[in-house]
C-alpha cells in the first residue's frame, strides 16, 4: 500500500504547485476543447432508493441497521403492491397469449 509521505512527494516532484498562477501556464488539450457536452453520471443500484450509500444493498439486510428500517418501512410494502398490481395487469394478457 502506498503511504500519504510517498504520495505527497510524487505531487511536489511534479510540474505543478498549488497556485493559480502555475495552472495558468497549462495549456488545454484541442480534444477537450473541442468537446460539446459531456455527463458523468455514476448509477448504481443504491441509487434506487436514494438512501444510505453504495453499501445500501448489503446493508438492507441488517437488522439495526438505519437501510434495513428504511427498507422496510418504505420500500418493502411498494414492492408487494407493485407485483400485485404487475401480476394482476399481466394474468389477462397472459391468457390472451396462451388462447392465441
């Protein structure tokens, strides 16, 4: 593993100080400054319930844990509504299939 020590020489070795004025001399790639729009967006499936972190789907399983009550107490009733609601919608087209 590397240690802060090592990573702080790497940065004082290199080209650039921690001021303005040393960025100002940097000159910008024509690919980026050519670039029209970009997004980075980081999706992850803790991004569903928009609570905890990215530990979310370990943590919803841990009793104690404030994923685990938030999961139960908000996510877990929409879910069963909603495969009722999915297999209720689905059993006629089912059959409609099935009958041709």
């Amino acid at each position: 593993m590397i240690s802060l020590e090592e990573i702080d020489q790497v940065i004082q070795s290199g080209p650039f100080e921690p001021t303005w004025d040393s960025l100002s001399h940097q000159v910008c790639p024509d690919w980026y400054r050519d670039a029209k729009f970009g997004m980075f967006i980081h999706w992850g499936v803790y991004s569903v319930p928009a609570f905890g972190s990215e530990w979310y789907s370990r943590n919803m399983y841990i009793q104690g844990n404030p994923c685990y009550d938030y999961h139960r107490e908000r996510l877990e009733a929409k879910l069963v509504l909603v495969t009722r609601i999915s297999f209720l919608f689905l059993q006629p087209i089912n059959l409609i299939r099935h009958l041709g």
